[in-house]
C-alpha cells in the first residue's frame, strides 16, 4: 500500500475545544455509549450479561426446586430475590475486567490527558452497567414468571424494587470499578467471584436457621441478607420498611465509599 | 514569543529508592520536532507521564504552552494530545466511532463532529476502513487512528511516546511523513524513541536520555561531530595487498581496524579526501590492487555508545 497523506493546503481550521470548560454531562454520556457498544459487542459479555443468569435461575428453580421447599410456599418464590441480586451482582463485576482492561491498553491514560470531566471513564462503565443490569434483570423476571413464579408486587412495588435494584447495582460496578483499577486483568476476571459466593452465606438461598451455628452471625449481618430480603419483601408485596432502610445504608455507604475510592485511584494510578 | 513551548528544569522523580529523572532540562521551540532518545529504562515514559499531567515531578518545573503541568493541568491538557506506547484504540468501535468519540470528548461542536471525523479518516487514508471495527485493523492501521485521534481536538503539543514501535519499515517511514508535515503546520512534536534512525531522520533536536539525565543534546550532525570525524574504509582485492597497505605513510592509518574477510582497512580521518588520495597514490606506486575506498559517516549508533559507555564508567566510579 503506497499512500501519501499530504498536509492540508491551507492552515486547518481550528475546529478546537470549544470554550466551555466543563461538560461533564456530555463526557459521561460519551463514556457510557463507548462502553454500551462494547457490551453489546462482545459475545463473552452477552453471555455474562444474559445468559448466565438465565442459566443459574434455571438451575435454583429446576435442580434444586425439586429438592428444597421454602419456608411457607414453593421454593421458587423464595429464591427468585436471591437469584436476582447474585446475578445482578455478578453482571456488575464485568466491570472490573472491562476498566483493567482499559487500564492495561493505556486508553484510561489517553482519557487522562484530555481536558474532560475527571472520572467519566468509570461513570461511562457503571452507567453501561445500569443499563445492562436492568435488561438482565427483566429478562431475569420473565424467565422466572415463565417457570411459575408468582410476584404480589403491585406497581408500587415494582417501582421500588426498580429504584432499589439501580442503587444496588451502581454500589456493585462502583466496587467492581475500584477493583479494576488495582487488579491485572487476569486477577479482575474473579471479581465476579465475589458476586457469585457471598450471597450463598446469605438469607438468599436457604433460610439462616438451617446454616451450622457458627455461620449464622455472618449470614444474619452481612450486607447481602438485607439486600435480598428488601427485594422479597418487594416482589411479594410486602415491602419491609426496616429492612429496606438497613439495605439502603449499606450499599449507600459502600457506594459513597467505592466513588471516594475509585476517584483517587483512577487520579493517581497510570498504565501498567 | 520565543518562549519555548515546552520548558523542562531541573525535573526529577523517583519511585522507592529508584532515581529516574536525575535533574532533567529541556526546551522545544515551536513546531520543531524534539526526540527524546534513550534506552529502555532511562526515564523516557516517566518523562513523558510527568509532561502529560497524569504523574506529578518531585522536583523541578515543567511547563508547555505557558502553563505548569502541576499547577494548572487543565490547561496543559487542552494545549496537548498523547500518543502512547500502544495504539490505545477501542478494539471493539470502527475507526469512525472512534473518531467520533474523541470529538465528543474534546467537545467539538456537536454539528462538526462527524465532519472533522471524515476529515481525518480521510487524511490519513482510513475513509475505507471507517465502518470496520478496529480489530479487523493493521498494526499500521491502527497506529494511523492512533494519530489521528490524538489530532482530533488539533492540539499544539503532541507527545509521541515511541510511536513506530513495531510497526513495519513501509508504515513506519509513512508515519514520519505525517509527524513531518504536522510540524510543518506549526505543531510542536516531542517524541520518545529508542531508535537512533527514527531520531536522526525525523527530529529536528535530539536529546540522549541515560540514566536519568540528558547526556548529550544537538542537532543530529552535531551528535555525530562529538564522538569523532569522519573514517575512511579501503578495501582490498587480495591479502596481499591488504598487507603491504598496512605500512603505508598515511596519516591515521596506524589507527586503522582490519576487517579479514571484507579485506578492508577502516581508519579515523580529519580529512577524508586527502587520505583517500594519499591511499590510491601509494597502492599505485607498490602495485597493491585496491578493489573501493569510501568515507564513512559516525551513526547516531556510535553517539548512543559513547555516550551510554562513559555513563556506566562513571556511574562505576561513582559506586566506588
């Protein structure tokens, strides 16, 4: 391939950066369209996104449905809320191979040099993330119905659990996030590990009770119980105002937390 | 006016008990194309992070286009575009999504986006491949987006952290015309390379970079000027002759290296062409059958030796 790439006859025009110093809105929106795109790309992320957790779903209401009985109805009402978070988390935590990822290919580097609102790169993921986690979850909600789940949210109650399934997942890609920004890319692959075993030691699954003693103080106190709890209460109807509150400032705070975080790493670490 | 658009001193930086910039000066005039040359581990990249505003200097200054790279990054980072060691592309967007983002995110004028994206995917000869996703793409393919992304918001500074590293010889003498003509427009160019043949063809200014510090800074030929003159290579069409060469009264001859298989004579001259005529004059009188003579240049090769040979000396002496 013989090219010449001539210099422009006349001085280009200065299209330049316009005056304004800030748009981080508009950054944020760039950020989250790049990393959409990449989503929907990518098979490996197709599959983690929506036919994993369809898969796993699959597995708790007909492997394990035929075994246990939950407490005081079939065991596929019980453990929907549960399925729902580990996937929710699970999804969350590609976010952690995607930003250390982009940390390895020097791009968060290239973003750093521009004049752009600071943190927008790991906004654009967590955004994407949002997104993506919620049409998981519909779909998610869908096979559930489809297999003999029976919600008695009413609307309200949807509403709720839409709103308490998008702070959970901003606090979990916020997690995952930070995490992306300190692991390799290999380490970053099991942050989703994480998503995928805690909720285990949880209310999620099998009622505490059942647990050997010395799990229960875990299991009862750790943030995932209120999580799930919150979205049970929700999805039967019944919301629990107590336990949604002590949800609500777990995963406030571990957000709060992780933002902090995430902003002083994604300022001080560069390409590795 | 004349103030450098980049101003470099006194910079310094380690990393644990590691000094990497030992006290680093440097000044780029605009539009000239300034190499910064040095091995791997010489403090290049770190050079370049500091410039760049994404690592902050322990000591020194460093300014570009008038403003400190410490104290006003903002500013440093509107003036400037960053080409890194990698083709830093999204693998996963075409070539003009990728145009397109940078534009967005230089804050282009929405209307004039997609207008500077064609412009550029034109320019730099990718209008073809702009609807194919980038990981369909060349190496030199994608060093050619590379580029043109960091053009997007036509900075007046860009830093070319070893932009041709691995690429083939065909792309590679192709993206210096393109960093050429950009310097021609008036922007200001700071390279790293470890490639004396890219610093000596392209740069305008070359600085070595050794072991923290700038060892030597010039022009290329005036790099070349510092290790010694010139030298001169007669080679032989027979042992014999080579032999009977070896006494002649030529001034500089009884420095000479024998090469044995290429039956040649290599040896250091002030004055190549009178050496060369004294050579053919005496090979005539003794019937010594000489087969080429020719001057030989010093290499930027022979600068970075010299240069890195007496670092390591003193460095040596130092630990002693």
């Amino acid at each position: 391939m013989t090219t010449t790439l001539p210099a422009p006859a006349t001085a280009p025009a200065r299209p330049g950066p316009t005056g304004r110093r800030g748009a981080p809105l508009r950054d944020v929106a760039t950020m989250t369209r790049r990393e959409a795109r990449r989503s929907l790309r990518s098979v490996d992320s197709l599959i983690n996104a929506f036919a994993l957790p369809v898969l796993i779903m699959s597995v708790f209401v007909v492997i394990f449905g035929g075994a246990i009985s939950g407490p005081g109805g079939g065991y596929i009402d019980y453990v929907v809320p549960g399925v729902l978070v580990m996937c929710l988390g699970m999804n969350s935590g590609s976010a952690a191979v995607a930003v250390a990822q982009d940390m390895t290919s020097g791009t968060i580097d290239r973003f750093k040099t521009l004049p752009i609102f600071s943190s927008s790169a790991l906004w654009g993921h967590v955004f994407a993330s949002v997104v993506r986690n919620l049409a998981s979850a519909a779909l998610v909600v869908l096979v559930a119905v489809a297999y003999g789940f029976r919600p008695g949210a009413a609307l309200g109650d949807w509403l709720g659990f839409a709103a308490f399934a998008v702070l959970a997942v901003l606090t979990f890609t916020w997690i995952s996030v930070t995490l992306g920004l300190v692991l390799s890319v290999e380490a970053s692959m099991s942050v989703n590990m994480i998503f995928l075993f805690v909720p285990y030691l949880s209310s999620g699954f099998v009622a505490v009770e059942t647990m050997p003693a010395w799990l229960h103080g875990f299991a009862e106190h750790q943030p995932f119980t209120p999580v799930i709890e919150s979205v049970r209460g929700l999805l039967a109807g019944a919301p629990d105002a107590g336990t949604i509150l002590t949800a609500c400032a777990w995963l406030g705070g571990l957000l709060l937390a992780s933002v902090l975080a995430g902003g002083v790493l994604y300022r001080r670490r560069t390409a590795r | 006016m004349n103030d450098p658009m980049i101003d470099v001193r006194g910079l310094r930086k380690s990393y644990g008990r590691t000094d990497v910039l030992r006290g680093v000066d440097l000044a780029v005039r605009r539009g000239e194309i300034f190499a910064l040359l040095g091995p791997n581990g010489a403090g290049k990249t770190t050079a370049v992070n500091i410039l760049t505003t994404l690592v902050r200097p322990d000591a020194g200054t460093a300014t570009i286009a008038g403003a400190d790279v410490v104290r006003d990054p903002a500013a440093v980072r509107r003036a400037i575009a960053l080409t890194g060691q990698y083709a830093s592309v999204d693998e996963f967007l075409t070539g003009e999504e990728n145009l397109v983002m940078m534009a967005d995110l230089a804050h282009l004028p929405r209307r004039t986006v997609r207008h500077r994206a064609h412009e550029l995917l034109e320019r730099f000869d990718l209008t073809g491949a702009a609807r194919r996703r980038v990981s369909t793409y060349s190496g030199g393919m994608r060093r050619r987006l590379d580029l043109a992304i960091s053009l997007v918001a036509d900075p007046r500074v860009l830093v070319l952290d070893e932009p041709t590293t691995g690429l083939d010889p065909a792309s590679r003498s192709q993206l210096w015309d393109v960093v050429r003509s950009l310097a021609a427009d008036g922007t200001t160019i700071l390279l790293t390379t470890q490639y004396l043949e890219e610093a000596d063809r392209l740069a305008d200014t070359i600085a070595v970079l050794a072991e923290g510090r700038i060892a030597a800074r010039g022009t290329a030929s005036e790099l070349k000027a510092l290790v010694a003159g010139d030298h001169v290579r007669v080679s032989f069409q027979d042992a014999a002759s080579l032999d009977g060469a070896r006494a002649l009264a030529v001034a500089g001859l009884d420095q000479a290296e024998t090469d044995d298989k290429a039956l040649a004579l290599t040896f250091p001259s002030t004055e190549p062409v009178r050496a060369i005529r004294d050579v053919l004059e005496h090979a005539e009188t003794r019937g010594l059958a000489v087969a080429a003579v020719s001057v030989v240049k010093p290499t930027l090769d022979d600068v970075f030796l010299a240069l890195t040979r007496t670092d390591t000396r003193s460095a040596e002496e130092a630990q002693r």
